[in-house]
C-alpha cells in the first residue's frame, strides 16, 4: 500500500525482500513478463510528472485510451505473474511455518491490552 499510494517501496523491499530473498525472483518474472506484454502491445509512456505511485498512469494518457488500456493490461500481466511465481518458489514451508508462529505470538486479544 506504501508504494502504490505514496510511492515509498522501501517498506515492502525491508520488510519482505530483503528477509525472504527468493520473493525476488517473483519480481524480477513479473517484472520482465510485464515489460515483454506491454512492449508487444505498444506501450509508449511520455516524459511528465515524474509520479512514483498510482499517478504515474498519467505519464500513458498522452497516448490516448489505448494507450492506457494497454498499460494496464501490462502492469496487470505483472502483478499476476509475480503473485503466482513468489507463491510457488518465494517461501520455504519452514518459513511459512515461522510466519505463522510469529502471527499467534503477534495476536492481541481484544480487552488484554493495556493502554
């Protein structure tokens, strides 16, 4: 959310990337299996704003609706095909397991917790 609304990646890339390295190979895939769909598609994107986050779809609007549509059929394109590829290779059943453990200790039972 930190990323897509405020532009700051830095969160998910420390919190997640960094501790699990193979979620990168989930973004390197849906990285290049975007950029390949928006490329033979014909994507142009236009200098402009220079926006990090959900506004840099105004940098493809120059293009016209197509132009757009296209766009998000790419970025479409990656974002499915980085969930499927960190869900199959991005965590060890012990690190699932880790996780888990870690989300039981982190539960707060509403009323126990001091203010």
């Amino acid at each position: 959310m930190a990323a897509v609304l405020g532009g700051v990646s830095e969160p998910g890339l420390f919190g997640v990337i960094l501790r699990y390295r193979r979620t990168m190979f989930g973004m390197f895939a849906g990285g290049a299996a975007g950029a390949v769909l928006s490329g033979l598609l014909g994507v142009v994107v236009y200098p402009g704003g220079g926006a990090t986050n959900f506004l840099i779809a105004l940098q493809y609007m120059q293009g016209g609706t197509q132009n757009l549509i296209c766009m998000l059929i790419g970025a479409a394109c990656a974002i499915v095909v980085a969930c499927v590829v960190t869900m199959m290779f991005g965590f060890t059943k012990e690190e699932l397991g880790e996780t888990e453990a870690q989300a039981e200790v982190d539960a707060v039972v509403p009323g126990t917790m001091d203010y």
